[in-house]
C-alpha cells in the first residue's frame, strides 16, 4: 500500500486544486490511498510561533505528512509562484525536529482559471522541493488551464483528458513511490 497526503496550496472555498486532489483520490490505482489535507488553519511561518511549540493545525499536518510514503501537491500560482498558504506549509515542514517532508517523493499539478495556468508556479515549487529534500516525479506535467470549462459546479472533474492526465500522474506517483522504497512497481 502506497499510502499519499494531498496538500492544495489554496484555502478558497470551492477551490479548483481542491477539487483536483479529490479527482485524484478516485483515480488512483489499486493498492494506493490518498488523504486530502486541509491547511486554513496553518499560519504563516514565524520563530517566535515555533518558540512556544508548533501550532495544533501545523503539528496534525506534520504527523499526517511523516505517516505518508508520498505527497501529491495541488498549487495554484500567484503572481508567477506558490501561494503564502502552500509556503507557509512548506516552511513549518522544513522546521526539525524530523522534517516530515525530507525524502519523501513527491508530484505536483495545478489548476487555474487563467488561460496560462500554473507552469511557471509549479517550476517555483520544484525549486523549494529541493530545499525541503522533496524529491518531485518529472512527468507527467498536470497543468489544469481554464478550470471553470473543465469542473462542474460540484467541483466535479468533467474532462476526460484531463482525468487522464491525473490518473496517469498518480499512477506515476506511485510506481516512484514503490521504487524508491526498493519495492517494485
């Protein structure tokens, strides 16, 4: 069993990476489960926070992270990167002791209203995973441009090329997974 966390890096109500994740989760194959992670309630990073402990909301995305094989990112993009929630994710994870992100393997996609989607955000990402010791799955590239003409207004993914694309990618996620666990695919 390959066991996943989902982290999406948008808080918004109705969010399309949101709804990306739970696309993925029934689209996994057989042997894998994926836990959609929540993240409203992680704040921004700050040292003088941490000097008192971490805070409820970061230390059960911590524990969640650390009992997962892999992580399945789910980020929209700001002005060319990440967005503060999914940074903020991300720096609390780097914060020893144990960082729960370090060695784990990792695959990226990301949904937009914009015709240009969220390549340019995702690449950021990419670069913080090495900070981090994330190790990203390089293809494929799940880059969910125009969302609002690919979900209905359930949050349901209605685009079969694009559920492809998922399915593939979590597919993906786990056979990396499985070998670098020295498992097989």
């Amino acid at each position: 069993m390959v066991r996943m966390v989902g982290i999406a890096g948008s808080i918004r109500p109705g969010s399309y990476n949101v709804a990306s994740l739970h696309a993925a989760a029934a689209l996994l194959p057989q042997g894998a489960s994926l836990d959609v992670v929540g993240i409203d309630d992680v704040p921004v990073y700050s040292e003088v926070v941490l000097k008192a402990g971490f805070p409820a909301g970061v230390q059960r995305l911590r524990e969640r992270v650390a009992a997962a094989d892999a992580v399945l990112f789910a980020s929209p993009e700001y002005n060319y990167s990440i967005s503060a929630s999914l940074k903020a994710v991300l720096e609390w994870g780097s914060r020893p002791p144990d960082p729960p992100f370090s060695g784990k393997p990792c695959a990226i996609l990301g949904a937009s209203t914009s015709p240009l989607g969220t390549l340019r955000g995702q690449s950021h990402l990419r670069q913080v995973c090495v900070s981090l010791n994330l190790i990203p799955l390089n293809t494929p590239t799940v880059d969910i441009s125009e969302a609002q003409k690919k979900f209905d207004a359930a949050g349901t993914l209605t685009d079969e090329p694009t559920r492809e694309l998922i399915r593939q990618l979590v597919a993906g996620l786990v056979a990396f997974t499985l070998r670098l666990k020295g498992g097989s695919a």
